[in-house]
C-alpha cells in the first residue's frame, strides 16, 4: 500500500511559512523607533527651544509622537534639576519659561504596547486570538537627545532611569569630527554588552547616512568616532523571551541618543 501525500496541504503550509520568513525580516529590517530632535535649527541661550520625538524607520521623518503617545517627558540640567515637558503643538514640546545657557538632556519614553505580526497583517495586541502568526513583541523604547543652549557648557553623563540607557560621558557640544564620543550603555541598570548602530544627517542635506557602528565590552563601556558634523543618532537594541510565550513571544527594548556636531 503506497502512502499518499496531500501535495496541496504541504504547498498551503509552505506557503504560510515562506510569507511569514518575508514579514519577519522585512520587519526586523524596518522596525520603528523613536528619537529626540530640535524643531530649532540653531537655537540660542535663554529661549524655549522646541523639542519633538520623532518616529520612523529612518532618520529624519516627516512623522512625530505626540503627548498621547508618550511616558513622562523631561529635561535634566547638567545639576540635575528635572524640567517638565510641556505641549506647546499637538507634536512640539518646551520648557515652560525657557532655559539658561548650558547643555541638557532630553528624556522621554514612548508608551510599551503588544504589536503581532500575522500573514495577514499586523495587529496592535498580543497573539492571543490571533491566527497565522509571525512574531509578537511587547516594545519598550526609550529617547534621549544632548541640547545645547549658547556655548553649550555642562556634563551630560547622567543616567535617567531607562530601561535600556545610553549615557554619553562627554558633552557632544564640546566635540569636532575625529574626536571620539565615549558612551556607557546599561540594560536594568547592569552593563549592556552588544552592538550600537550609529546614524547621521548633515544640517544642509536631511538624508540618513550610516556611519560605522561600535560595540560594548562587557562593563557597558564603547566609543564612537565623530565622522562628521550633522545630527547624529545612536541606537541600542536588546530583545529577551516574553514571560507567558502563550501571550507573546519577545520583550523588545530600544533607545536611542541623538545630538548635533558642528
């Protein structure tokens, strides 16, 4: 008796699997994140400067976070005084009064959310319910930028309280091209060891440009040659198994670090 292989089954699941492969990487490839940037190309000292959260898969985009998306939003003086953020569009945000000269750090984290990639499409929720799934990944994504108001003087190394952090440990406004950037990055407030992708645009030409990107040893501790001056950004990943598989699959934490060379 000749066994009877049901051709039409095996194409279908091929099929689900082979779809399920391209979603996967392409998402993986052209996954969002969030990032920091002044809506002021040149701000100067004692004014509100204009802060917005941008949000893409490249960098810059026309796309931007709103308050209704966001954690808490702040700024941190280099004496670490805290400065709420406050609305002043539905995308651009100020310190209320303004600021004085000297540099700060801009903190934000973008509200965690379920978001599940089916064959079909991808859905804001966990994969319970769902059918043909590809991935679930519960987002964690957090952002800080280096502003610089008139001569840009003061530290920047504070650590905020992220869950994945990248902490400069040299003020950028104090930098040229071929000066190195050294960073510290923690994950739960332990060494983060791994790859950083780094990202800049020039002020003139806003057109994304990788740069080389580093790797942290195992204290946390890597550094990034300056290669030219624009806006830059760097970004940290990190991905772990979801505590209830039946529910997701990976915790996915993102931050990133942006600040501008001249």
């Amino acid at each position: 008796m000749h066994s009877r292989t049901n051709t039409p089954f095996i194409s279908r699941c091929f099929l689900v699997a082979f779809l399920a492969m391209l979603l996967l990487c392409a998402g993986e490839a052209r996954a969002h994140y969030p990032w920091v940037e002044m809506a002021d190309s040149a701000p100067g000292a004692k004014n509100a400067p204009r802060i917005r959260f941008g949000w893409g898969h490249t960098f810059p985009s026309e796309n931007f976070l709103g308050g209704d998306d966001l954690e808490e939003s702040f700024l941190l003086s280099a004496t670490g005084a805290k400065i709420a953020l406050q609305p002043s569009t539905a995308t651009e945000f100020v310190a209320p009064g303004g600021l004085a000269g000297g540099t700060y750090l801009v903190a934000a984290q973008r509200k965690a959310s379920f978001y599940t990639k089916t064959v079909d499409g991808g859905k804001r929720q966990c994969k319970n319910g769902l059918d043909n799934v590809v991935k679930c990944s519960w987002s964690t994504m957090s952002m800080k930028g280096v502003v610089s108001l008139g001569a840009g003087k003061g530290a920047v190394d504070q650590a905020v309280g992220h869950p994945l952090e990248i902490i400069p440990l040299a003020n950028p406004a104090r930098l040229k091209v071929g000066d190195m950037l050294p960073v510290r990055v923690l994950f739960r407030g332990k060494p983060y060891s791994g790859e950083i992708a780094a990202l800049y645009h020039t002020l003139a030409e806003k057109k994304e440009t990788p740069a080389d990107p580093f790797t942290t040893d195992a204290n946390g501790w890597g550094s990034l040659r300056i290669a030219s001056p624009g806006v830059w950004l760097l970004k940290a990943q990190h991905a772990l198994p979801f505590v209830r598989p039946e529910e997701c699959d990976v915790e996915s934490y993102v931050a990133t670090l942006s600040f501008t060379i001249r």
